[in-house]
C-alpha cells in the first residue's frame, strides 16, 4: 500500500506539470497534554499522563484539466510524536468509514514516534449551467447544526475534536441538479470497505420565507435513513433544527439557537437527542467512537457556547457540554490569535468531570497549543 500510495502521488504531480494549477495548503504544528482518569486509562489502554507532539501538512492543489475537468486534490503527511513508547504500535490510520480504499500508509515507525501520509482528497469534477459531477475521495457535508449534524452520513466531526480541523473525505459519485435559485437535488452513491455496502443517499434543498429547508433520505449499510433540516431566524436569533430517522433505531434531533448579542458577544445554546447514543454508561458504545462511526455515545447531550471578541484579531472561545443522563460534563476554552492572514495560533484546553463511567468522565483533560501557517 505504502508503494502504491507513492507512485500515485508522484504520478499525479507528473501530470500537474503542464496543465494550470493552483497550489494551496497549510503547515499545522500542535502540541499537546493529556491527562485520563484511572478509569479512562483502563478503557483506552494507555498510561495516565501523556504528551503529544503534531507535525502536518497539507497539501491541496487544484488542476485544471482538458474538457472543463477540475481534479482537487488534499494530500497529508503527518509527523506524530507519543511520550509513551510504543503507544503508536498499533496498525496506522485504519480504513475510515465512507472510504471504499485505504489510501493511507506508513512512512516509518519506532516506539516514539510514527510518520503517515495519505490521500484525503481525490476528485474529479465537472461544473455545468445545470448542475455539478463529483467522482472520487470528496467532502460532502450535509446539515445545519453549529455543533452536532446527524443528518451528515458522510464523516462529522465531534465538537471536542482538537486535533483535525478537515472533514474526512468520502468515496462516492455525486450529482448537484440546480432546481433554481435557491434549491437544488444532490444524489451521492458511496461505495464503502471494498465494496462490502453500497451506499446511496440524496438531499433535495429548498427555501421558504427565511427558513432554508432540505429533506435527506439513505440507505446506509442496507439501513433505511430519512431527515429533515431548517434553518433560518426565529427573531433575532438565528435557529437551526435537524430530525433524522434510522431504521432499528431511536429518532435523532437536533435544536439550536445561536445569537450576536453585541458586536463583540456571542452565544450559542444547542441540544442534541442521539438516537445511536444510550442512557445507560455500561451500554455506551466506546468502539464506535474509536472507529469514528459515532460522534457521542451519550443519549441526551447539551452544548453552551460563549465567545467574546477581545480584539478584531483576538477571540476568546468557552464551550460547555454536558450528558444530561449521566450528568458528566466536558468544558472547553480557546483564545484564538489571528497574528497574520496567513497565520492563526489557538491556545486551548478541555476538563473533564463527571464519574468513572461516564461519557465525560473518562475522557481526558487536555492543554493543546496549536499553530497553522497557510500558503
């Protein structure tokens, strides 16, 4: 994989050699300290403190090809360093879900440090009066929730998320059909783990009064999918909802309300019922979380949100989320520094508290600094 993987690579530099191409990307570096519960280092196999070193770049170039093609294209390296030898042992970015291939390999390895690179990005696409075709590695978001999106079936992000700032990209054909101004129908087909589901989806958007609206269905790894979504301003805030039922399981839901109070003040209130999450901590499901295929294990979750504008270029960030069945609680803050327009620091941390087995409670408390520079 790892050979197949670099040929690819330099095959697809070859050929941006003469054709236009537009160069973008960025270096992240990001330094962090972990600290589990007892009950969380039992659970995650791992020792109690722990300190990590990022080093990552990203590459996204932007092809124009022959035909009105465009190929996009993101592609990583990434330097990691564990305090705690052979903590990185185990087997390298496995296969994440939506991803028919695995387009990632190791570079090299040793019982501290571990060096990556994979493709997250692979697409062919082709703009049209009417419409758009995607075909490959892409990133398709769907929903309107500020923190949570079960209606998104293809790679959220959990909010407590500190380390990845881009979406994983999925494997899939998509059609884009305008249907006028403010509407349009998108069908995706998502071939997943060498073929083993077949997944197909689609989202038909539209517009009432102030309210953007978009009906979803799917059938996930053979499981019947249908959701809802709205969004607009319910006076001066503005509000955002998002319904989703899976076929074998409970109604998921998501209301939210965000609002500027002052130029410098905002704030933001969001609930979110997980009909794959559970009530009970012994029935949480810790693997789907590990594999990436859930975002919470929790049934009932609520997120408070404040952020304060210190300066045009300085933002201070607190974000409060608490498991209402077990009580637990996860708060984060950021004092993010916007030093250049090409350069952004965030100084960050997440405590946690609640009983040993709770969702909150065995996730670890963390102090991250981290850095990006754009080109």
């Amino acid at each position: 994989m790892n050979r197949l993987l670099i040929l690819l690579v330099l095959a697809i530099a070859g050929s941006m050699q003469a054709q236009p191409v537009r160069l973008r990307g960025y270096v992240l570096a990001l330094h962090a300290w972990e600290r589990f519960a007892p009950a969380g280092t039992l659970l995650f196999g791992g020792p109690r403190t722990l300190r990590l070193e990022l080093l990552r770049t990203r590459l996204m170039p932007t092809v124009r090809l022959p035909g009105s093609l465009r190929l996009q294209l993101a592609y990583e390296v990434n330097l990691l360093y564990a305090s705690t030898p052979n903590l990185l042992s185990a087997p390298a970015d496995p296969m994440r879900p939506r991803q028919m291939i695995k387009l990632s390999a190791r570079l090299y390895h040793d019982r501290h440090v571990r060096v990556t690179h994979y493709l997250d990005r692979l697409s062919l696409r082709r703009s049209f009066t009417w419409g758009r075709l995607e075909l490959g590695r892409q990133r398709i978001a769907w929903g309107v929730g500020r923190l949570w999106n079960p209606v998104d079936f293809f790679n959220p992000l959990a909010p407590f998320e500190f380390a990845r700032v881009e979406k994983n990209g999925a494997d899939a054909f998509s059609l884009r059909y305008y249907l006028g101004l403010l509407s349009d129908l998108e069908l995706v087909y998502n071939p997943e783990h060498h073929g083993r589901w077949h997944n197909v989806a689609f989202r038909w958007r539209t517009h009432a009064g102030t309210y953007d609206l978009a009906f979803v269905g799917a059938i996930l790894r053979r499981r019947a999918t249908v959701g809802l979504t709205a969004a607009g301003n319910l006076g001066m805030a503005g509000a955002r909802a998002e319904l989703l039922w899976e076929q074998g399981r409970a109604i998921s839901l998501v209301l939210g309300l965000d609002h500027q109070f002052a130029p410098r003040w905002y704030g933001l209130v969001e609930y979110y019922r997980n009909g794959r999450g559970a009530a009970r901590p012994e029935a949480y499901d810790w693997l789907a979380l590990a594999r990436g295929e859930a975002v919470q294990v929790g049934r009932d979750e609520l997120a408070l949100m404040l952020q304060y504008e210190l300066h045009p270029l300085v933002r201070l960030q607190a974000l409060h989320l608490r498991n209402l069945n077990d009580q637990s609680f996860y708060t984060g803050f950021q004092l993010t520094w916007l030093a250049t327009q090409a350069v952004d620091l965030v100084l960050g941390g997440w405590l946690g508290e609640g009983d040993r087995l709770s969702e909150y409670g065995l996730l670890p408390d963390v102090l991250f600094l981290r850095g990006r520079v754009y080109f």
